[in-house]
C-alpha cells in the first residue's frame, strides 16, 4: 500500500512541479511521477537532514515533507531544462 501512496504522491508533485516549471505540456502522467519521485529522492537525500523531518519516501506524509519533495522536483526540472535548452526558463 506504501508504493501507491508514493505513486499518486508523487505524480502529484511532479504535476504542481511541472505545472510551476512551465513544463506540463511536454510531460505525461508517467514523467510526472518519475520527476516526482526523483526529486523526492534527491531532497530527502539532501535538505531533509539538514532541516530535519523525514522524507517522503519513508512513508510519513506530511505538509513539510511534501514542501520539501517539491522543492527537490522544481530543482530537477531546472536541472533538466538547463540540460536541454540552455536556460532554465
């Protein structure tokens, strides 16, 4: 039960993040959730600790550690759109 909650919340911040990012037209409902859980990854790895809580990925769904995952999307979308055009838009 605990990968489909991560699934849906994690298609769900990969749209707010592609919706922020300006990237929504490119994206499927698949890109979504990777660039959601891949960003939740990446912040759960990396401002988690320094801000402390936990990560999305352990299970715990809360209003911080959705902020956090989708803050760790819209750095991914940046990271990817510099990749591919040169800016981040």
């Amino acid at each position: 039960m605990g990968i489909i909650i991560l699934l849906v919340v994690g298609g769900l911040i990969g749209w707010v993040a592609s919706l922020i990012m300006r990237t929504d037209a490119q994206q499927g409902l698949f890109l979504n959730i990777v660039v959601g859980i891949v960003g939740a990854l990446l912040a759960g790895f990396i401002v988690t600790p320094l801000i402390g809580g936990v990560p999305i990925t352990s299970g715990e769904i809360s209003i911080p550690s959705i902020a956090v995952s989708l803050l760790g999307a819209i750095v991914l979308l940046a990271i990817v759109n510099m990749m591919r055009r040169g800016t981040v838009r």
